[in-house]
C-alpha cells in the first residue's frame, strides 16, 4: 500500500487500517462529527457529486443500494456505553471507495484513478 493513498489511515496504531489497493487515489480526507449537525451520508453524497461533477441530488437515492445509511449513521453515533469504539465501515459508491473510521475520519478513494 502507498503512504500516499492512505494518510491518516495508516496512524491508527490500535486500530488495522483498511485495505486501500495502490490504484485507487486518496482525492478526499476530513474529520466529520458523528451525531454533529450534518449527516454523514449527506457528507459523503456532496463529496462524491464533487469529486464526478455532478448534482447531489442526483446522487442522493442511489446511495440507498450501496449502504444501508441508517445503519451507517447508527453505527458511529456517539454512545455512552461505548465511548472508545474502533474500526471502519468501507462500501464502493459510484467508483469510490468510502472508507469511514470510528475515529471520524472519512476517506474517499477514486477506484478509476488508477485505470
């Protein structure tokens, strides 16, 4: 795996990292708030609609057949019974892979970069 394509990805020391293949650019890294003003999923949409230069809104129902974002936001929601949670949660997305960290970082990864 390049140290290019994986950031922060690669610094969990108590955390595996995923697996990111070398062909597929890192072209989106930030911090995104779990339970915050702004849904997750609706984060993910605007970044893809970006990265392919399209609408969101376009993207927004088909989001539905990759993840199940209920379960999604579910998943990181902040917890009082488990304050210190670990891992990711990875799904493909309109040739992106969407890596979500339980330490809030969200990575999106161009699978057609590298073809």
């Amino acid at each position: 795996m390049s140290d290019t394509n994986t950031s922060e990805f690669t610094s969990m020391p108590s955390t595996p990292s995923p697996i990111v293949p070398p062909d597929e650019q890192l072209v989106h890294e930030e911090r995104v708030e779990f339970g915050g003003p702004s849904e997750l999923v609706v984060t993910i949409v605007e970044v893809i609609a970006d990265v392919r230069n399209c609408s969101p809104t376009d993207l927004l129902p088909g989001i539905h057949e990759s993840v199940d974002t209920d379960g999604l936001e579910r998943v990181f929601r902040p917890h009082p019974g488990a304050p210190n949670r670990q891992g990711w949660v990875t799904f493909f997305f309109c040739g992106c892979r969407v890596v979500v960290t339980a330490d809030g970082t969200l990575g999106i990864f161009d699978r057609r970069a590298g073809r």
